[in-house]
C-alpha cells in the first residue's frame, strides 16, 4: 500500500509538471496573450481557429501613460502587435460606445492601420473581432463561449474616447 501511495504520488506530481508546462510561460492564462504584470482589457479565442485575439496594458492611468496594445495569434506566434511599441495609447487606440447602455453593453475599442481599421467589439455576445479595410470588411470572427466579455474598467480611463463612424456599424454579425 505504501508503494502505491508513492507512485500515486509520483504519478500526479508529473502529470502536474506536464500541465503547467503545456502553458506558455509568461501569459495570463490560456486565453490571453497579455503577459504577466499587465492588465488584460480583453481576450478571446477566436471560433473556428485556434488565434486569440488580446488588448493588454500597463502602468495605463491615461491616454498620456503606460501603454496598450492589441495582440493577435497564438501563444507559440504572435503575428500582429499594434503598435509595434510598447507606448502610451493617445491618438492610437480609442474606446467608442456603440450602444447607451450605462453597463457599457456595445463598446467598440479601435485603431487604425494604414488602410486597415482593427475593431474589438463587446457589442455581440460574446465579442467580435473585425478589421476593414477602405471600409469594407475583410475580417470577421466571433470569439467561443457565450458570455458576454466586459472590457475592463481600467480601459475608460486609460482610452480616449472616439467618436463613433461608419465602420462601428459595419459588424456583420450583430446587424
């Protein structure tokens, strides 16, 4: 019995050490591609694929401290960062209420790319990704689940605020 108890042990212990390894180290969570330290104003993983999609922050009191930024891919690849740099979010990124809810129900958080506007949408239950370019939607995937993801508080004060245009009304599922 005592033996058994011990590989039992063992057992669990290395199954345990496997698990924690499987996370990417470093990251939030399996569904977040905000790191350590910084504060997660939103994440999903997108249906259909394995990307996920991240807003994370630091030190972001303002629009003038700290940084945004919106992450998309995996934990083994990132494949888009905006911005590049790790800078303050005035004239970058901006929040723009879609809706006159007083929970914040239908948030957009926006930046644009040269020709390309990225949107974050909390509008859809449970959130949407979606980008236009010239005005025209060239992506567009809902995040899994079924519960609606919030933004994060810390975003209404870290964010300017937008001004609400043609491209928050082009979500093609929400519509």
């Amino acid at each position: 019995m005592k033996q058994f108890v011990k590989m039992a042990i063992i057992l669990v212990s290395t199954v345990g050490s496997h698990l924690a390894s499987a996370k990417s180290p470093g990251y939030l969570g399996a569904m977040s591609l905000c790191h350590q330290g910084e504060v997660e104003y939103f994440s999903c993983e997108l249906q259909d694929s394995s990307n996920i999609a991240s807003v994370c922050a630091a030190d972001n009191i303002s629009p003038d401290h700290g940084y945004v930024q919106y992450r998309f891919g995996t934990h083994s690849k990132i494949e888009y960062k905006f911005p590049r740099e790790l800078t303050p979010p005035r004239g970058r990124i901006s929040i723009v209420d879609v809706s006159r809810l007083p929970d914040g129900l239908g948030s957009h958080m926006k930046f644009t790319s040269g020709r390309y506007t990225y949107v974050v949408s909390n509008a859809l239950v449970p959130g949407e990704i979606y980008v236009a370019k010239d005005g025209k939607i060239v992506f567009n995937k809902v995040c899994k689940g079924s519960m609606y993801m919030l933004f994060d508080s810390a975003a209404r004060h870290g964010l300017e605020y937008g001004v609400e245009d043609s491209v928050d009304e082009l979500d093609l599922y929400g519509k």
